[in-house]
C-alpha cells in the first residue's frame, strides 16, 4: 500500500478508488516501479557521498588522535631534557606546558571527529539496510508485475473467447441447419418424382423389349432395310442373266 501511496501521492483511503479510475493499471505500475529505480540510484550517490564523508572523519580523527600522543610524547621529552640540564627548566617547563595545551586541543578535536565518524557510520549503516530493502522489494515488484501482465492477457484473451461463445445463438443456428434439412429433403423428393414420371412415359414396346433383352429396335425398320436388300439382289441377278 506504501507503494501505491507514493505511486498517486494520496492517502490509503483513495489508492482502491484511484485504481478503480486507472485505465491501465499495469502501465501505471510499471511507471511506479522505474520512478522507484530512479530513486533508489539517487540514494546510492547520497550514500556514497555520506560514506565519502565518514572516510575524512574517520582520517581526521586517526590525525588528531595521533597528534594527541605526539604532543604528550613530546612535553615528556622537554621534562626529559630539564632534567638532564640538556634545557632550562623555566623554558622546558614553558614548552611542555605548550605541548599540553596542543594535546588538549588535538584530543578535543579527536574527540569531535570521533563523534561525528560514529553518526555517519550509523547514518551510513542505516541507510545500507534501507537501500538493500528498497532493491528487494522493487525486485518484487517487478515479478509481481510481470506475474500480473501475464495474467491479465490470459483473463482479456479468455473474456475475449467467452464473449464471442455468449453471442452466438445455438437456437438460430439449429434453426438454420432444420430450414437447410428440409430444402435438401425436398430436392431429393422432387428429383425422385421426375424419375417415377419419365418410367410412366415407357410405351409397351419398350417393356417388352426390355424385358426380352433386345433393346429398343424398332421392328418395322429392321423389315423395310429386309425388303430393300432383297430388292437388291433381285436387281443383280437380272442383271446377270441379260
């Protein structure tokens, strides 16, 4: 939800009701999600800058901490020297007490550079964690996404099927295919009463020959075609005699 927050710069009330408006709701996510990249780079260059400065705290505070041991090292080298009667003890006296003044500042400054380095280690450290849960959850982020891309085009090609399944009417369809039947069906019957009627045209001729397997020659041909051959050959013979 703190995401969503963000996303619309909203209260928690009006996230579900700014969704309801979003026409594409996975744009709008994945906009979301590379804003949240954009941020997440700007927190890595404030945390190498933070970390840039805990580097020169932390030197500074080894220099100062450093120079804390050398001065005191050195007005016990004075004290040394006073003694030996190597150095007057009124100068060395002086001079030491100069050196100890130095530590103390030194040790001051240690002390404020150690302080300021144990923030920014802890600043540092704190802002670790968050940008490494920022990594995490924009790596969920973005499988949730693509999970839900996924899922919406198999639920928008399904509604789409089950759309065009509800529009179709089976009632019609039936209907349809009964009038097709019946057309068909009266094709055939009027195709079968043609044939019934060219077999009532068959004279009795045609019957018999058919039945007797002779065809249908026509017998008064066959007998002029007899006359005319015997004419014929009536002709010849005559012919021969002369």
């Amino acid at each position: 939800m703190s995401f969503f927050k963000r996303l619309f710069g909203i209260g928690s009330a009006e996230v579900n009701k700014a969704l309801d408006r979003l026409e594409d709701p996975i744009k709008m996510t994945e906009q979301g999600i590379r804003e949240l990249k954009k941020d997440l780079n700007d927190s890595l260059q404030s945390l190498a800058e933070v970390k840039a400065i805990t580097i020169r705290s932390r030197k500074e505070y080894e220099q100062q901490k450093e120079l804390t041991g050398n001065y005191e090292q050195k007005a016990i080298l004075l004290l040394q020297k006073a003694e030996s009667g190597a150095l007057e003890p009124t100068e060395a006296d002086r001079l030491a007490t100069e050196a100890l003044n130095k530590k103390e500042q030194a040790a001051n400054a240690a002390a404020t550079h150690l302080k300021m380095l144990q923030q920014n280690e802890s600043q540092v450290a704190k802002m670790e964690q968050n940008i490494q849960q920022l990594k995490s959850q924009i790596s969920k982020w973005e499988n949730e996404a693509k999970t839900l891309k996924a899922r919406a085009k198999v639920s928008e090609a399904s509604a789409k099927l089950n759309k065009q399944l509800a529009n179709i009417d089976s009632s019609s369809t039936l209907n349809m295919l009964e009038r097709m039947k019946e057309k068909v069906e009266q094709k055939e019957a009027l195709a079968e009463s043609y044939g019934e009627i060219n077999e009532m045209n068959t004279s009795v001729d045609d019957e018999i020959n058919k039945a007797l397997g002779t065809g249908s020659t026509n017998p008064e041909g066959s007998m002029a075609l007899a006359d005319l051959k015997a004419k014929l050959k009536l002709n010849q013979q005559n012919t021969s005699n002369e």
